[in-house]
C-alpha cells in the first residue's frame, strides 16, 4: 500500500507477468494495474479511464512517484 521499499519487488513482479506479455492489450495491462494497487497508489492512477493510451501514463505517474532510490534505502 504505497510503500517506498514494496515497490521494486512489485514493479518487477508486475513487469515480469502482466508489462512483457505481448498477449494482453494495454488496457488489459492498465485494469490489471489498478486490481493490484491499493491505498497511495490507486488514488494516483484510480481517474483514468481504462484504455490503452492510458497504461503508459498510469505506470509514469507510479514510477515518478515510486521508484526514488533515495527513498526506498531511506524507508
């Protein structure tokens, strides 16, 4: 739930099976994004609508958010 240490663990996971699976549209990719988030992280993305333009700009917004290395050995 927005944890600055979970996040390299989950953006590895979630690029490993939902962000390489060439299977599924990005739309598919950015509803499965939004199943998995929960509290901080949902609120960032939770209004925008599910299609695939949108996927891209949702895993932006939690990158730029989380994936500060600063503050994942900090916390």
């Amino acid at each position: 739930e927005g944890s600055f240490a979970k996040w390299p663990e989950f953006a590895d996971g979630f690029k490993n099976i939902v962000d390489r699976n060439n299977s599924l549209s990005d739309a598919q990719k950015l509803s499965y994004l939004k199943s998995f988030v929960k509290g901080e992280p949902a609120v960032a993305i939770n209004t925008l609508e599910i299609t695939n333009c949108n996927y891209k700009i949702a895993w932006e917004r939690l990158e730029k958010r989380y994936n500060n290395k600063r503050r994942i050995i900090y916390n």
